[in-house]
C-alpha cells in the first residue's frame, strides 16, 4: 500500500484571479467567513500534533491563492520551524510573488509551483479573467524572481483547454530547454467550469507528450518526481516535463496524498467527499489531539477504498466543488 505522507493544506479559498477552468466570472462561490478560516494557531496545532505524529512530512500549501493568506511569509517560517517537517512547497498564481519571493525562501520555503498557462499576454488574461491592465507580466516578474532566488525545483503548472492554449503545447514545453524550469501539463478536469469542459473537453497527456516528441524527441527524466507526474526531457534540455494524467489514467493506487480545506475539513480525495473529518470544529470543541489522530488514522487506512472509482458518476462527472475550495 502505499505511504500517504503529503498534504496539501489550503491557506485560503479566494482568489485574485477568475480562472475559467477554476472559479469562472459569475460562478457564486460561497466563500468561507474569516472567522471559519482556520487560524495560523489551529492550522500549527493540527500539524504539529496531529498530522507529524501519524506520519505526514511533506507539505503543500495552496488555495485558492495562497499568497492573498494574512502573514503567510511568518506563517510559512512557523511551519517549516517545526520538527520533522522534511519538505514544505506552495502553489501559486504568482502574482503577488515577485515582492516577497526572497523573504519565502528565507523563510524555509523549499519548492514552488507557478501556473502559467500562456505565453501571450492576451490569452493569459482572457484565461485567468483579467479585464483593465494585463497581469501577465507581474506573473512573469513573479517566476523570473523565483527563479533568482533559488527555488528548486521550480515548476510551472499549465492546464490546456482545447482551442485556448493547445497551440502553445511547445512554446511551454521550449521553457524547459534553457532553464531548469520543469513544465508540468495538467489534464483539464470538469471539476470548477463543467460547462467549460463540456463545450470544449481536453486534451489528454498522451497526446500532448506525442506532439512534443514528434517535435524534439522525448527521453525519460533522470529526475524522478514523487507526485502523479509522469516525468521526461526534451534531449540535452536543462529541466524536465511532467504529464499529469487524471482524466486518461487513474492513479489512485499511486495516490500519497490528503487534502486539508482552509476551513479545516480533512479530505481523503480529491474527487471523493466520503470520510471527510471536520478537524476545526472538533478543535474548536475542545477534542484531545491525541483523538483526532485516531480519527486520522482511521481515515489513512480506509483511504485505499475512498477514490476516484469509488464515485458513482466516475471521472466523466462534473463536480460541485472547485479547486479553489478544495485546495488544489
Ligand atoms: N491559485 C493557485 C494556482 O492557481 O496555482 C493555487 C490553487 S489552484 C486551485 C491549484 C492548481 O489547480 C492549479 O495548478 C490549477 O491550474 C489547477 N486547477 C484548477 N482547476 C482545474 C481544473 N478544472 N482542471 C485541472 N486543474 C485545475
Ligand atoms: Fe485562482 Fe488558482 Fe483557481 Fe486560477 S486556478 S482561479 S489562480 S485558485
């Protein structure tokens, strides 16, 4: 079976961007109230005494946008200072990042994703919603400073929407040859917009890594990820290309992972909301921590039985959450 030793925590449910796979303009998302939010202390208390404890080590803090989190950079600090915490890494748009890439790094922050999902500008902001000035270049500021600052890996996450990005596949995939940038493609799931997904559908990995190949050839990655990705190089290239397949292939029995809501509900999977704990309120109520990690024990082993095949409409169905609520 498998070790599940990652969580990927949610700082936050909103948003600056309106991401037309993600939390489309218009889409009425119920935000969570501020006062629901798990609190920086709650958020320490949980992985210190409940998650380290039963075997968690690495951590991904998301959103949302988790930039937008109140004190993230002493929050990040606070993290990576507890014991046993081997691997912290975050996931961004990027926007807010350029001004405070350094003092993340300084504050232990390891790794960082960035989504990209166009090179030009125009596409960039009809994906991500922009009206008024174009955010693509404060973006791009974003991961040029990651980039100096030393963040390793760096990845850049693009997800491809038949008919909006498609024809960019190798201008993204180029990113990889002169940097050690690793580009990882990500299947578009009908999960946020299934309207979206139904007018235009995806495109799957295979395909994607087809054309890629066709153009440069394709070796497979020394760099071997610990995540879903499937990992390759273009010939001689500085980083790596990652295939992100949760449409085409079902790997629930690679899965390492659970997901922690910023209002505190624990989630065995992505795509499956059987078993979830309600941890905050069960703080909140004054449950021991020794408890909830029975509680999360518990969950850990039935983990294997709660998965994408589980659902009854299967990965064709639309979802009622985002992954902006769900901490993609
Ligand atoms: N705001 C941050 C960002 O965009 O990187 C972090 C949160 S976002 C929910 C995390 C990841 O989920 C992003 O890489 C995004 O592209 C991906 N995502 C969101 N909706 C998706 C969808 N419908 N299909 C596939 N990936 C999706
Ligand atoms: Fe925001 Fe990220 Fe969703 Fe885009 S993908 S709307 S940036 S949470």
């Amino acid at each position: 079976m498998n070790q599940v030793d990652y969580l990927r925590i949610s700082l936050i449910d909103r948003c600056n961007f309106r991401c037309q796979y993600c939390m489309p303009e218009g889409s009425e998302l119920d935000y969570i109230l501020k006062q629901q939010l798990l609190t920086d202390a709650e958020l320490l208390t949980l992985i210190k005494e409940v998650f380290i404890p039963v075997g968690f080590t690495r951590f991904r803090l998301t959103g949302g946008e988790p930039l937008l989190r109140p004190r993230v950079v002493e929050l990040v600090e606070a993290i990576t200072s507890l014991p046993a915490t081997q691997d912290i890494s975050m996931t961004t748009n990027g926007f807010l990042l350029a001004p405070i890439a350094q003092n993340l790094y300084d504050a232990g922050l390891q790794r960082i994703n960035i989504s990209l999902d166009s090179l030009d500008p125009h596409i960039f902001d009809q994906i991500i919603g922009s009206r008024g000035r174009s955010r693509w270049q404060q973006v791009w500021d974003g991961i040029q400073a990651a980039y100096h600052v030393g963040f390793d890996p760096l990845k850049l996450n693009v997800v491809v929407i038949p008919g909006v990005n498609d024809h960019e596949i190798l201008d993204l995939a180029a990113l990889t040859i002169d940097k050690q940038w690793h580009v990882r493609f990500i299947e578009f799931m009908p999960i946020g917009n299934s309207e979206l997904f139904g007018d235009r559908g995806w495109i799957s990995s295979s395909e994607l890594r087809q054309q890629i190949s066709d153009h440069w050839g394709l070796t497979e990655s020394q760099v071997c990820g610990a995540g879903p990705a499937d990992v390759c190089q273009i010939p001689g290239a500085k980083g790596t290309l990652g295939f992100i397949s949760q449409m085409s292939e079902c790997f629930c029995d690679r899965c390492n992972r659970m997901r922690l809501s910023a209002d505190g509900w624990l989630r065995p999977c992505l795509l499956n909301e059987t078993g979830q704990l309600d941890l905050k309120t069960a703080l909140r109520h004054g449950v021991s921590t020794i408890h909830l990690q029975e509680k999360v024990k518990h969950l850990l082993a039935i983990k294997p039985e709660i998965n994408f095949k589980g659902r009854d409409s299967g990965t064709t169905g639309a979802y009622s959450r985002t992954m902006s609520q769900i901490g993609g």
